[in-house]
C-alpha cells in the first residue's frame, strides 16, 4: 500500500480513537465530581459500557461512516493520479503517432529530380489562338487566331496544347503555375487523342484531366467531380506513374494531394495536357531543377490514396 493510502486508512481509526477518549475523559469529569471515591476511568468505561444502545449504534455509524467517506477520497485520489499518469501516457503516444506519420510521409515524397521530367510545349499540337513563348515553357490565350499549318496533330477546336514528349514507362512528374488564370485544364493524355472537333475531356476518350472553370475545381471524370478544395490552386503538381496507370495532382503550396484518377491499364504513349479557356493569364510550366523547389514526389506512387477501378484504353 502507499503511503498516503496508509495514510488514509489510519486517519479514521485515529478519529475513532479520539472520539472515545474524549468519552472517556468526559465521563471520567463527571463521575470525579459525584463519586470521588471511584477510578474515575473506570467509572468511565462502566458508563460507556453500560451507555444505551442508541448512543453505541450512532457511534458506530459514525465510525463506520468516516472510515467509508476517506476510502472513498482516498480511492478519487488514486483514480485521479491514474486518469492523469494515462493521459499523459494517451498524449506521448499521441504526439509519437503524429511525429511517425510525418516521418512516414517525407519518407514517401523522397524521390523528387529522378522523376522530374522538364515539360515543354509542342508548337504543332497548339490551337490557333493559344500562343507559346520563345522557350515554349507558357502559353496565353490571344484575342485572334494565329495562321498556322492545318496539321493532323494541332487541335483545331478546343484550346489546347500538349507537351512535346511523351511517355511510355516510367514515373514522371511536372508542375504548372496557374495562379490568377479563371480557367484551365492540365493532366495527360493518350498520344492519340482525337484533336478535331469537340471532345469531352474524359478517360474515356483517352484524356486524365483536372480543371478550374466557373470558380469550381472539377475532376473531369464520367460523372464529374467536384472538389472542395480549400484555396485556391496556385501551383499543381502532376504525378504520372504509367505501369501503375496512375495520375493524381498535387497542390504545391502545402503539398497536399488534391485528386487521383481512376486507375488505368496504359497501352499506348501519354503527353502532358494542357488546356486554357480564358484570356487573362498564362499558365507557365516550371523546369525540373527548379520548379519543385526540393518538393518530393511520393515514393511508391498513389498508393498513398485510394485506387479507382481499372480501365481499359
């Protein structure tokens, strides 16, 4: 037993005691003034002895009472002191647990520039009014469409553009900086997508796509889906990892994950998409030393996020 708890046991016996030689001591006064001839101890214990029943019958539920109430503290303390030790235990394990989990997580965005592929853009697959820099890294949306070759690979209705290369293996990874554009599409596509006329941008013609448009983030899935995101997407990293048939973006600003498509069974070459609605803003494709900033990109692909149903291209 601890002490305090000896301590708490011992205190009503002590009580008990002092009750009973105040007794005694009371009863030892009176008898010294009316039999001074008698022990007055003894004539003491003779009148607690002899005392009626009432008065031993509240003196022992008195006793019997005091002993129950510092049990019953002495038990609260001891829950007390054990709640408080398990709390602190519940918040080291607590703070262990968070501090695993972001261990976890830089342990996953561990592979960054090995995946890093530098994007540019491929002139000949660009709208007539989409207009690429010198170093084919941004492209703007002009007010007028340009006179260019009516070529098989230029889209020739929807405003868009593709990345010159293209991939048929590996993991890649890109970021996009479209802060202060209203509306956009970046992801990938296959290789041979059709590029004349309008097309609905969904896996099922072969396009991996997210968008911006109307103030509203979307999925450009069959049925869409709308993505609450919490702020607005300044910079967006996307993640291809083609033997997995994997796409997700990425928001740069915390490195959050934003969405992963549908998990798709590539047969075919994919490109960098890219698609620019209005007229505000350029969207500019960061360099691959430069751009991710030492941002990683995660280790074993979208494992990290739940895996859609396969799909056949």
């Amino acid at each position: 037993m601890e002490p305090a708890a000896a301590l708490h046991f011992s205190l009503p016996a002590s009580l008990l005691l002092l009750l009973l030689l105040l007794l005694l001591s009371l009863c030892a006064l009176v008898s010294e003034s009316f039999m001074p001839s008698a022990s007055p101890w003894m004539v003491a214990l003779a009148v607690i002895l002899t005392a009626s029943p009432w008065m031993v019958s509240m003196t022992v539920i008195l006793a019997v009472f005091i002993i129950f109430m510092a049990v019953s503290i002495c038990c609260i303390k001891k829950l007390q002191r054990e709640k408080k030790i398990l709390s602190g235990e519940k918040k080291v394990e607590q703070e262990e647990k968070e501090i695993a989990q972001q261990l976890q997580e830089e342990l996953r965005w561990r592979r960054t520039f090995l995946h890093a592929a530098d994007v540019v853009l491929d002139p000949d697959t660009a709208h007539p009014e989409l207009f690429l820099s010198e170093d084919r890294r941004s492209v703007r949306r002009g007010p007028y469409r340009q006179r260019v070759p009516d070529n098989p690979e230029r889209f020739d209705s929807q405003p868009c553009v593709l990345g010159w290369e293209s991939f048929a293996s590996g993991k890649h990874y890109w970021e996009v900086e479209v802060e202060n554009v209203m509306v956009w599409t970046v992801g990938v596509c296959r290789h041979s997508v059709e590029r004349k006329g309008e097309v609905l941008l969904i896996p099922q013609n072969g396009f991996w796509t997210l968008e911006m448009f109307g103030n509203q983030y979307r999925a450009l899935s069959s049925p869409e889906r709308i993505l609450p995101l919490k702020e607005s997407l300044c910079r967006v990293g996307v993640f291809l990892d083609y033997e997995a048939g994997d796409v997700s973006f990425y928001n740069m600003r915390d490195r959050s994950h934003i969405y992963t498509c549908p998990r798709s069974a590539f047969t075919v070459p994919v490109r960098p998409f890219f698609r620019l609605g209005s007229d505000d803003s350029p969207i500019y494709i960061c360099p691959a030393l430069t751009g991710a900033n030492g941002v990683m990109v995660p280790e074993e692909g979208l494992t990290l996020h739940r895996v859609g149903t396969h799909q056949s291209l």
